[in-house]
C-alpha cells in the first residue's frame, strides 16, 4: 500500500472485553495458582500490584522455552510471579526474589509450598538496588524480570542488564501505565504522571538500546521483552 507506515498496521483495541477473551483463550490457571490469586485479591487495593494470571503463564513458558536455570524477580509481592518462574526452571535451577516489604511473604510461601517449588525459591528482604548489588560479579542470570516501585525502573534496569547472560531475557512489566506513557500529562494524579513521563522515557531509551532487542506486548498493563544481545 502506498504511503503505509506503522499508524497504518492494523491493531485492535484491547477493550476489556476483548482483554476477558483473551485471559479465557489461556491456559487456566491450576487449583494453586487460582488459591494465590484468590487471596491476593484479598489484599483490596494492593491487589493490583499482582501479575495477572495470563501473564504467570507467558512467564513460565519463556522460562521453559529458555531452559532458564538463574531468574531474578524483582519484586515479589505474594509471589505469583516467583511461583510461575520457579514451574518453568531447567533441573536444579532457582528464582532469587526480592522484596522491601515481607507482609505478604506468609501468602507466597504457602503457596510456593504447596505448589511444590518451595526449594527452588529464595527469598531476599530489602531494597532490590542492595541486593542487585550485592550479587557476586560472576553471576549471571537467564531471566531477569522488573515489576516493583516504578520510579526506579532505570536503575534496576541498570543493575540488572550487567548480570543477564548474552541471549538471556530482561522482561519489565507495567511498560504502558494505564496508557498515560503515550501521554503523561493527561494523568492527574502528580505521581502517576512523574511515573509515566519516567517509564516513557525508558522505554525509548531501550527501544533503541543497541545491546538488546526489545519488543513491548499489550498484556496485561503492558510487558516489555528484550533480549541481550
């Protein structure tokens, strides 16, 4: 087609409707995944910080597809998405998961435990920063995945990308906030529009990041895939 540029591809809208759909045409969560997320809904508003459940799914299958063996999960929350990695890990592998806040840990190592990867999990309590810091300088991960305080999205991306293995999967998620990073000052709210203009401003610095390949998916709230190169 003459004159067809990117605005011209056709995408779909993803209407609730359509993003109900979507979640049903996934696998469906099994009876511990559902326990999990049964009981973080339980949190009230905090349940929103909670991967949904198709999202746990894509994450274990990068993990199988990619036989990854060293995952680090940068915010745990109730640890859904400790869980999802920890089903996907090569033999002997493990999730190293780390949080400011434990209130929650009770719920996710419950469940971790009845789920049966309980001993593929480790815990870290504190800012991730520390922690992303205080790794040997020989370690290396397969997987690394950011879903924790927003603000700090570039640092931990910093951190992080230093400790990725070549061909390993950096993966952020929240990349669209709602859709106000196509336009930060539409938010009202001061903090969603200081969050939006800081992850807008990261997704373009990794689009164009010449050590990755990157591409951003509209699931969920948006999750950005990228590959060290």
């Amino acid at each position: 087609m003459s004159g067809a540029g990117p605005v011209d591809v056709k995408h779909l809208p993803v209407t609730p409707a359509l993003a109900r759909y979507l979640a049903c045409s996934s696998t469906a969560p099994d009876p511990v995944t559902a326990s999990l997320i049964a009981r973080t809904a339980a949190t009230g508003d905090a349940a929103g910080m909670m991967v949904q459940a198709e999202q746990a799914t894509l994450l274990t299958m990068l993990a199988r597809l990619g036989a990854a063996r060293s995952v680090l999960d940068i915010g745990t929350f109730t640890g859904l998405s400790a869980l999802a990695f920890a089903r996907g890990l090569a033999p002997g592998g493990r999730v190293m998961t780390c949080d400011n806040d434990d209130r929650w840990h009770a719920v996710a190592a419950q469940h971790w435990q009845r789920a049966g990867v309980a001993d593929r999990i480790d815990f870290r309590l504190g800012p991730a920063a520390k922690t992303l810091r205080a790794l040997p300088a020989n370690f290396r991960a397969d997987i690394v995945f950011v879903d924790a305080d927003k603000m700090n999205y570039p640092g931990y991306v910093e951190l992080a990308l230093p400790l990725l293995r070549p061909g390993g999967l950096l993966l952020l998620d929240n990349v669209l906030l709602d859709g106000y990073v196509a336009s930060p000052e539409l938010a009202d709210d001061p903090l969603m529009r200081r969050c939006a203009q800081t992850m807008a401003a990261l997704n373009a610095r990794l689009a164009a990041d010449d050590r990755l390949d990157v591409v951003m998916l509209p699931i969920a709230d948006g999750l950005t895939l990228a590959r060290r190169r």
